[in-house]
C-alpha cells in the first residue's frame, strides 16, 4: 500500500513539473514580453533593453525556468505581478478558498439533484416521469453555463430581485454561481445513477432481498444504492478536480473573485507570472484532488493497490 | 499500467461508464427497436442547423454586420423576429450567420482533435512498445489539465481571436481521441482476420488503413459527433469570456457577451443566441446516442 502511494505521488509530481515547464515555456515565447507591456509603447529600444536586463528577460527560457522552478521550491516565491507589482503566490492563496468554496457547493448540489433525479427515473423507468426527467438531463448536459448562467440572473437577481447579480462575501452571493455550476454535473450524475441503479436492481441479491421480505425502501436504499453509487463517487471526485480549475467561465459571469478569473484578467493584462501561477496551482490542486482519489479507492479495494505494485 | 494518477483514476471511470452504457444500449435497442427516437430527433435538428447555416445570406433580411437596419432595440415583431441590438443591427441575420461559425467550430474543433489523436492511437495501440508509453505519457500530462485550462494557456500564447480559440479547443479534443482510438486499435489488433493479414505478410500500414480502421469506424463517428458539439460550447465559451471570437463578429458565445449588459430591458438579445446554442447541442448529443444506439445494438443482439 505504501508503495503504491508513494508511486502515484511521485507521478503526479512529474505531471505537475512537466505541466510547469509547458506553461513556463509557452508564456515565456508570447509576442510583447513583459518588458514591453511593463515600458509600453513610448520606451525606447535601450530602456527596453535596461528593463529586460533588471527583469533576467536577457537571459535564455531554460535559465530563467530553473530560477522560477528553485525560487519556488527554496521559497514558496512565484515571481510578482507585472501589473500590482504584488507576489504572485498570495494572489493565487488569496483567490483560492473561493474557487475551493464555489467548486465544493457545486459538486454537494450536483450529487443532491442528480442523484435524487437519477434514483427517481430509475425506480420509475418508462413511465412519464422517468422520460421527463432524462429530457431534463439531456438539456442540463447541452446547454452552456454561460447561457444559464446569465437566464438565472434574469429571474432571479433582476426579475425577482432575490439574489445579488455578481460579487462575493455572502452566502447569498455563491448561490447562483453554484446552481449554475452544478447543473451540468447534475444532469450527468442522473443518468449515470438512473443507468447504475437499473442495473443493480436487476441482480440477484436484490430479488434475495425482496424475497426475504424487506420493505421496497429498504432495498434500494440499503441494498442498491450502496452498489449503484460507486461509478458515481468516481465521476464526482473527478468533476471535483475539473471544476476546482475549470470554473473560470462561470467566475467571469458572476464576478466571482477565484483563481479562474484571475488568470482570465491576467490574460488581458499580459501579466504572464499570474497566468502561470494560476495555471500551476489550479492543475496542482486537480492533481491533488485526483491523487487523494485514487489513494482512497486502493484503500477501499485492496486489489487495485496490489495490481499497481 | 500507468505512471500517473490521474491517468488512473480517469480511465476507470471511462470505463466504468461504457460499461454502464454498453447495458443501457442494449435496454434501449430491445425497446426502440433499430431505429431511436434520439436518432430522428438529432438528425432533423442538425440537418436544419445546418440548412440554416448554407442558408443565412438568402434568408437573412439584412447583412449580419449592418447597423441601423432598423432602431435601436427593438423587441422582437415580425418583421425583426429576433429584435434588434444596440447598434440597429437584426438579430435573426445575426443569429443565423452565427450559425456558419458553430459549424466551423464544430468542423475545426472536432477535425483537428481527430486527425491528432486518430492516427497517434492507431500506432500506439497496434504498435505498443515504447511509441506507446511515450505518447501515452504525453497525453497524461495533456490532461493534467483541469476542464478548459489548457485551451486559456494557448490562447493566451497565441491571441484571443476566433482562429486561436478553434485551434486550442482542437488541441484539447485529441487527448480523447488518442485514448479511444488506442483501446480499439489494441483489441482489434488482437483479432483473428487482423493476424490473418498479417501472417500473409500484408504491411502494417495497410493492415491499420485497411483492416483496422474500417472496423473502428462506428466508434469514431459516434464520438466525432459528441464532440463536434463539445467543440461548439467551448469555442462559445472562451468567445463569451473575450478570449475567442472579437466583436463584431456574430458568433454565439460573442453575442451573448454583447447581449449580457442589455439584459434587464432587451432579454431577446441573450435569450435567442443561447437557445440557438443549446439546440445545436442538443441536436448533437442525440444524434451521437442514436447513432451508438443503432450500431451498438447490433452488437446487443446477438
């Protein structure tokens, strides 16, 4: 078990420095360096060359790698921003509860929704109920955060006047951004538990079990829920890891101030020693996330941690 | 047997969740018969979308780009079915050349990512060996990257512009690709017409191009389909976020962010891009199930 751990850590660490290194390279080679987005567009070559100098922009991609990579394994230091001149690392720890807070209310509420929804057409199947509601979810995976996103602001916020259009500080405020987020994850978690659920309750040990007498509720909750849910906490742990980093579409919509929306402002700012900081530390949590999983399920099933080793 | 963890973890799950599909095919094949109503439903939505998009420079009433073709924000009425925006501009010529965009985003999206990952997992799965494990590898780190993460690093590489955001979403589809082509090229590999070919000496080439590929053909489509409508909603995404399509150009994810802050007085300009939107998905989605529906439940049957 132990060795199964320890190698799974080390190859998320090799993802996580092969994945800096992409990043570092890419940004590093964009057209208008830092220099010139810091002199802009009156500076002269010579104080170019100056700026570039005091910024180490003169010397080449790889040497300046090796002195992002050591700052920040010495020091916790990912550089500073071009545009607050702030260290870029508390910026990213600044950001990061929320994206922590949105990305974790979204992932509660998509199993909720989901997985009633999923547990409901599945003891129903066939009947209206089961086809409306898988309607339902077949909508919910199509349709653009980006739309719902902006329709629940208009019945909500400006229609209703119930909840604030964008900002952060309030429960009140996580609200429409979480709803927004969850519902496509809801809709794929209801059909995965309306198709797992189906087919656990056509095994054997459930016509045991209704044989021996147990109430109906009993059963499917006792006997195959239990079963059918396994795919679906894999599914959600990795929707997890996805939405911690990939939330930045429905951060921009509602002004929510996480680390998606950091690197997405940093973009148009041209302040690359953010976008890479963000970058890193939202592929550094998915990793951790994943890598938590995966030590999770070996502890639970012994055969997976003895297969690795 | 895999280095990295994530690599691990997914490929579980994707396994998990074919095989859930594979048993709800075969439900659904008994009930629908061969023909499913997801398979009408999506291919009449598409076939219109795509009508509407050959067709937007004889149906539009005005040129997509036209200002003051009619006042500013006028509701929706006959002769302006979508309303107008800001500018005057007719929201219906708008809509539709939006259209031949999401086509372009399907098209470039998905056909960049495919002719990527198609011919890489067909030489990893067959081949195996060492060109396995390193672009297996390549595409664990290639993942590594939560949701549309990575298409933001190159488009911030890059530029924010439509081509770029095409590019990138491309970029991101050829992971899924390689790793569906790879686990059926390694299976097919396996069987016995594909050693027949081989032990007469024919090519491995040819044996890929014209014994194993045909055989995948089903499989492929279904997830081109998919992901032809994946491609659409994240082009539209990063063009609503300002890193893809620049206005005035009237693609969905751009008009909407347009039609964002007018929202509390002229809602049809947010409601009837996203709608179009949703449908093309839709219409996407159930053609990609009916199609695995069909060719699936023939496997079933047996």
């Amino acid at each position: 078990m132990f060795i199964y751990v320890a190698r799974r850590a080390a190859g998320s660490l090799v993802v996580l420095l092969a994945i800096s290194l992409i990043v570092f390279l890419a940004l590093s080679a964009a057209p208008g360096d830092a220099a010139a987005a810091m002199a802009g567009d009156s500076a002269s070559a010579s104080q170019l060359a100056i700026l570039r100098a005091e910024l180490g922009l003169d010397r080449s991609p790889l040497a300046r790698y090796a002195s992002f990579l050591t700052g920040l394994l010495t020091r916790g230091d990912l550089g500073r921003s071009l545009v607050s001149q702030r260290p870029v690392a508390g910026l990213v720890l600044e950001r990061l509860p929320y994206t922590v807070a949105l990305a974790l209310a979204a992932v509660a509420l998509a199993a909720l929704l989901g997985g009633v929804a999923g547990t409901l057409a599945a003891l129903r199947a066939g009947t209206p109920l089961d086809t409306l509601l898988m309607a339902g979810a077949a909508l919910g995976v199509a349709v653009p955060t980006f739309w719902s996103g902006l329709l629940l602001i208009l019945l909500f916020s400006l229609h209703l006047r119930w909840l604030p259009v964008t900002g952060a500080g309030t429960p009140a405020h996580l609200v429409l951004p979480a709803v927004t987020l969850a519902l496509p994850t809801a809709a794929s978690v209801a059909r995965l538990v309306r198709s797992g659920l189906l087919d656990v309750l056509a095994a054997d040990y459930i016509r045991t079990a209704h044989a021996k007498g147990l109430t109906p509720r009993r059963v499917v909750i006792r006997h195959a829920l239990r079963n059918g849910l396994i795919p679906v906490a894999a599914v959600l742990s990795l929707q997890l890891g996805h939405l911690l980093g990939g939330a930045f579409i429905v951060e921009s919509i509602f002004g929510w101030p996480g680390l998606g929306r950091l690197a997405v402002q940093a973009i148009f700012d041209r302040d690359a020693p953010v976008v890479l900081g963000a970058t890193l530390a939202a592929a550094a949590v998915y990793l951790v996330v994943n890598l938590g999983m995966d030590i999770a399920h070996g502890w639970l099933d012994p055969r997976v941690g003895r297969e690795a080793i | 047997m895999s280095v990295v963890a994530a690599s691990a973890v997914r490929s579980g799950a994707e396994r998990l969740k074919s095989l859930l599909r594979t048993h709800t095919v075969c439900r659904a094949a008994t009930k629908w018969r061969r023909f499913p109503l997801s398979l009408t439903a999506g291919g009449v939505i598409v076939t219109l979308m795509l009508l509407a998009a050959a067709a937007a420079p004889f149906i539009a009433a005005y040129p997509p780009d036209q200002v003051l073709a009619g006042p500013r924000l006028a509701a929706p009425s006959p002769t302006y079915p979508f309303g107008t925006d800001t500018l005057g501009r007719d929201m219906f010529s708008r809509v539709l050349r939006g259209a031949l965009i999401a086509v372009q985003a399907a098209l470039a999206g998905m056909g960049i990512a495919a002719l990527l990952g198609v011919p890489s997992g067909l030489a990893a799965g067959y081949r195996g060996g060492w060109l396995d494990w390193a672009l297996s590898r390549f595409v664990d780190i290639w993942l590594a990257f939560p949701g549309l993460l990575l298409a933001l690093v190159i488009v911030a590489r890059l530029g924010p512009n439509l081509s770029n955001a095409m590019l990138a979403v491309g970029l991101l589809g050829a992971p899924g690709f390689y790793r569906l082509t790879r686990g059926l090229a390694l299976s097919a590999g396996k069987l016995a017409y594909v050693e027949a070919a081989r032990s007469v000496g024919c090519p491995a080439g040819r044996i890929l191009a014209r014994h194993i590929l045909p055989n995948l053909a089903s499989s492929l489509i279904v997830y081109a389909t998919l992901r032809a409508g994946a491609a659409i909603l994240a082009v539209g995404g990063l063009s609503f976020i300002g890193l893809g399509a620049q206005p005035p150009s009237p693609e969905w994810g751009a008009l909407l962010a347009a039609g964002r802050s007018h929202m509390d007085t002229a809602p049809w300009l947010a409601v009837y891009p996203g709608l179009s939107l949703t449908l093309t998905v839709v219409g996407l989605n159930l053609l990609g199930d009916g199609l695995r529906d069909v060719w699936d439940g023939r496997a079933c049957a047996r």
